[in-house]
C-alpha cells in the first residue's frame, strides 16, 4: 500500500469519525429535548392532581362546614330549651367535626401552596422548554444547512485564506499549457 492510498484511507475514516460525532450530537440534542418534555408534562400532570384534590377539598370543606353550622345551631337550640343534656349530645357532635375542619382547611392551605409553587415552576421550565426547542431547532437546521463538515467546525469555506503568489503562478500556467499545446 503506498502513501496515497493510507492517506486517502485517513481522510475517510476521519470523515466518517466526524459523520458519527455530528450524528451523535444531534441526537443528543434531541434526546435532551424528549427529556425536557417528558419533565414539564409530569409538571402539568402533578400540577393537574393537585387542582382535582384542591377542588375536592374545597367540596368537602363545604359540606361539613354547613354540618358544622347546623351543629352549632342545634347546641343554640338545646340551651335556648333548657336541655343540658341535649346540649351536652350536640356538643360531643360539634367538637370533632369542627377539628376536623380545622385540619381539612389546613390541608387546603398546604395545597394552595404547593400548588402555586409548582405552577411557578412549570411556568418557568415551560418557557425555558420552548426556549431550548428554538435552540435545538436551529441548530439542527444550521449543521443541516452548512453541511456536516461545517457543524464539525471544519471551513469548507476557503476563501478567507489566501493563495501564495507561487501557487498562482503554478495555477496559470497549468491554464497556459492546454491553451498552448491545441494552437
């Protein structure tokens, strides 16, 4: 094998090794664009649960408040009837619930919050995600537009390195010479 050939070998195996570096970091790039998307839509999903549960305690809170107010009217009713005993029973059903309420307000709270930070968040990864898919976007179409070897960072463009006055010379009369031997 003689040195053209190992060098012609060269050069295509180092093309080939760029070919395989430029089609692995587009789909990275794409993989890391699934991934994004796949974290903001289990955002949206958990953010999703928390407004189902947050309505379903809502609902819940406002049943037993109007269980507890009727309570409290009962235990109102019992002493204005001078039945201690009475009293005494609406009050045993008046405690415990209103505890509870207590605490299912609280868990509304906690809700509440957690569902503002995590809406906060999504809001923030949503435009960072339409950001990033732009980015991705762009790239993949500007290594599509300048070719393989450009993405590579290898200029095909040469025209910002000058020829030397001998290669000119050489280039001329390379053109002189087919130009001189047909007349």
């Amino acid at each position: 094998m003689n040195g053209f050939e190992r060098f012609t070998r060269l050069l295509r195996a180092d093309a080939h090794g760029v070919m395989d570096q430029l089609e692995e970091r587009s789909l990275l790039l794409k993989q890391h664009l699934r991934e994004a998307e796949v974290e903001v839509a289990h955002k949206r999903t958990r953010l999703e649960a928390l407004d189902e549960e947050r309505r379903q305690l809502a609902e819940q809170a406002q049943r037993w408040t109007a269980r507890v107010t009727s309570l409290d009217e009962d235990v109102e009713l019992a002493l204005g009837g001078d039945d201690p005993e009475l009293a005494r029973f609406a009050v045993r059903q008046l405690l415990p619930r209103r505890e509870a309420l207590r605490e299912l307000e609280a868990r509304r709270a906690q809700l509440d919050e957690q569902y503002a930070r995590l809406a906060d968040c999504l809001e923030q990864q949503e435009t960072q995600l339409a950001s990033l898919g732009q980015r991705v976007r762009s790239e993949l179409a500007r290594s599509h537009r300048e070719g393989p070897l450009a993405a590579a960072g290898i200029a095909c463009d040469r025209s910002d390195v000058a020829a030397t006055d001998e290669e000119v010379e050489l280039e001329l009369l390379r053109r002189r010479r087919p130009a001189q031997g047909g007349a």
